[in-house]
C-alpha cells in the first residue's frame, strides 16, 4: 500500500496546526488581531493569540495580521518539506513523492510565529526549535538596477 500512495499522505493531514501571536515593536504581545493566512489553497482567517488549521502546501505563507491601533503586520513563512518526504524517498519511492508534493502533505509550515506590527518578516521552518517561537528576520532589500553587477 506504502509503495502506491505517498509517504506523507499516508502519515500527515492536509492541514496542520499553527500558532500565530502578534507583538508590538517593543515586544509587547497584541492578542485578537484580524489576520490572514493565504497560500494557494486559499486563505483562513484566525486571530492572533490563537491556534488555527492551515492547508499544507510546497508555497509559501502570507500572512497579514491588522488591528486598529497599530500598522499592519505582515510575513511569509517558508514551507519545508517534512519527514514525509524522506519517507518517500526511502519507502514510497518516486510515485509517493509525487503524489505528497502534488497534495502538499509533505510539506509544513512553522508551527508558532510571531509577527510584530509595522514589519514585514521571513519566518523559516528550518529555524524551528521545540517550545519556541520560529525566530524571523526581515527580508533582505531587492538591489536596485544601479547595484546589480
């Protein structure tokens, strides 16, 4: 049965559970912000300070967190592939890899983010360490045509 259906959807949902929490620029934590998880699947709307099912998928996560008395919050997390997809490679082979990339089930995103209002973050799944915020970074400037050599 292993060696006809991928590895990770045999093992992983479609969805998995993310954390998202929403900080001040000063650190302090803003619970109940609107936000918006779109990836190609389509979007979810959670509130901050809570935990929500997210759509697996080989794409990236955009995320827009809003409150009233801050600027928005905005961040992509990077979707990694998962133990799943190792299982292919081991057991379920390249039909198995196929189809848990096609389903996105061999992938995953991080599972507790931290935006901070008026930035926009990376927030990468290889950062992840247990019972720990993903640490993010701010993207790095596109070269304008003059910097480019």
């Amino acid at each position: 049965m292993l060696a006809t259906t991928g590895c990770a959807t045999f093992v992983n949902e479609t969805t998995h559970p993310v954390r998202l929490e929403t900080l001040t620029q000063q650190g302090q934590a803003i619970a109940g912000a609107e936000c918006r998880l779109t990836n190609d699947y389509g979007s979810t709307l959670v509130r901050s300070g809570e935990t929500s099912q997210v759509r697996r998928s080989n794409k990236d996560l955009d995320i827009v967190c809003r409150h009233p008395d801050n600027p928005d919050a905005v961040a992509r997390a990077i979707s990694r592939a998962n133990a799943g997809m190792a299982g292919n490679i081991l057991i379920g082979g390249g039909i198995g890899a196929i189809i848990d990339h096609s389903k996105g089930t061999a992938y995953t995103y991080p599972t507790w983010m931290q935006l901070v209002f008026g930035k926009t973050l990376v927030i990468d799944r290889n950062d992840e360490r247990p019972g720990q915020p993903v640490r993010s970074t701010e993207p790095s400037p596109v070269p304008t045509t003059t910097e480019k050599k």
